[in-house]
C-alpha cells in the first residue's frame, strides 16, 4: 500500500529485493571492485573494512556474481566468534573434504584440494571471509601456514578478508607482522557522499519505475546528513519515509518527512 501510493513497484530500499545487475555504481564499490579483479589475477591476500552496513558485502556478492566459474572456484564463509578447529572445519566443508583427523590432518587436506584446484582443476581458488574481525590469533597464524606454497615463491589461491574497520587494528599487532606484509591490497570504506547518497536514493526508485520526483533535494540531503552515507542506514530511512509520506498523504518526500523517519527510527 505504502509502495503504490508512490508508483513504486516494490521496495526499492528492501535489501532482499537487490539484484546484482542492478546495483549502485559506488566510489567504494568501483575501488573494491577493482581491487578484487587484480586480486583474482595475481592471488594475494585482500583486507576490505568498513563499519556495519556500508556495502562491502554486498560488493563482494556482486564480484562472485561476474566470476567465470570454469576459470575460479569461489568460496565464502561468514564468521562468528569461532576457534581453530572449528575454522578447520568450516573450510574442510566448504571444499568438500574430510574433516576427520584433528587439524594436522585437516590442514593436509585443505592443502591438497587447494593444490588440485591450481594445478589440475586449473580454477584457484577464492575464498572470501566475512565478518573476519573474529578471526583470533590462532586462525590467522594458520592462514599464513595455509598461503605458504613452493617455499613461499606462489601464491596458489586468493584469500579476501572483509570486516569491521577494527580488524585493522588486529592485523598491526607485531604478532601479525608476517601476514600483514603478504597484504597485497587494502581498502577501508569511506562511504557515499553528498552527490552520491542522491544518486543511490533516485538509482533506487527509478529501478520501480516510480518518478525520481517524488522525493525533493532538500530531503536527499537530509538524508545524507542523518545517515553519513550509510547505505544500510539509507535504505532504513527511506524505507519509513516512504510509510510516513504515504501516511500523509504527501505527494512528495520532503525533508520534514525526512526528519520524522529519522524520529521514528530513533523512538523504534
């Protein structure tokens, strides 16, 4: 009801409804973007970090969408506070191969399935870990035990780390001094600007077919001011502006019903 009051066809700002040939062309999202191709090519080691909601996820998802599956074997595993061997066996599920042993004899299996994906399969690997601010110490020792290959002198898959931006901090630690200097790219999320958070509200509604004029540009910027070019704090915003204007009766979303949906969401 909400929708239609508008001319939209759907909840453009509803994430379940985001198809990936139908994303937001982001400065962020181009620079990760552009980062993880050279990064599928040379097989290095990837830090992408931002603060919850900004996008990186959703980027990645868009990458593993254009992969040539003949040519990559894409992998992706999602973290939560875990321990070694439960990261071992997570990793031996998603390859597919024992998890029987203890983790000397998982350690062997991974190597060897990701030796056969690069070699014979000729498909390397990429195996992207979200959420990785939980990896502890312990795990990510072992993933530089992991990308040691021929005496160091290739790298035989991609590994791509996406976290909160404090995974910068855990990887400074003298610790992990090793495996920060095997960081081949590094990118922190800086967010959509002014110009851009308009662009991301008015890309959103014309994907529903709905007038772009139905929110004003004192309200876009109202928007970018409460969510400081959030995108999940935008598609949230928006996503109550569109109830409350509808509610109204407002033919257009101004920067009042901006404010109210800010209300909202700070009283819900």
């Amino acid at each position: 009801m909400y929708n239609s009051f508008y001319g939209l066809s759907y909840n453009p700002f509803d994430k379940q409804q985001l198809k990936e040939k139908d994303c937001f062309i982001s400065k962020d999202f181009t620079e990760m973007t552009s980062r993880l191709e050279y990064l599928k090519d040379i097989r290095g080691i990837g830090v992408f970090t931002a603060r919850p909601g900004m996008g990186k996820s959703y980027a990645l998802r868009c990458f593993a969408a254009n992969l040539n599956p003949s040519l990559y074997h894409m992998e992706y595993m999602c973290l939560s506070t875990i321990s070694v061997a439960d990261f071992y066996k997570q990793f031996c599920a998603i390859l597919g191969v024992s998890e029987k042993g203890g983790k000397p004899a998982m350690f062997q299996a991974i190597r060897e399935q990701v030796t056969y994906l690069y070699k014979e399969k000729r498909q390397p690997l990429l195996l992207a870990i979200d959420e990785a601010q939980y990896l502890n110490t312990g795990i990510l020792n072992d993933i530089k035990m992991l990308m040691n290959y021929g005496y160091d002198s290739v790298n035989y898959f991609t590994l791509i780390l996406c976290g909160e931006s404090h995974l910068n901090d855990t990887l400074r630690k003298p610790v992990h001094e090793a495996l920060r200097q095997r960081i081949t790219v590094h990118y922190n999320y800086n967010g959509l600007d002014d110009e851009e958070v308009a662009n991301y509200v008015l890309h959103k509604i014309a994907l529903t077919g709905a007038s772009k004029k139905i929110i004003d540009a004192a309200a876009l910027s109202a928007v970018h001011s409460y969510t400081q070019g959030n995108p999940r704090l935008i598609d949230n915003l928006m996503t109550d502006a569109i109830a409350i204007g509808s509610q109204q009766k407002a033919k257009v979303i101004n920067a009042d019903i901006i404010h109210d949906a800010v209300d909202n969401q700070v009283l819900g």
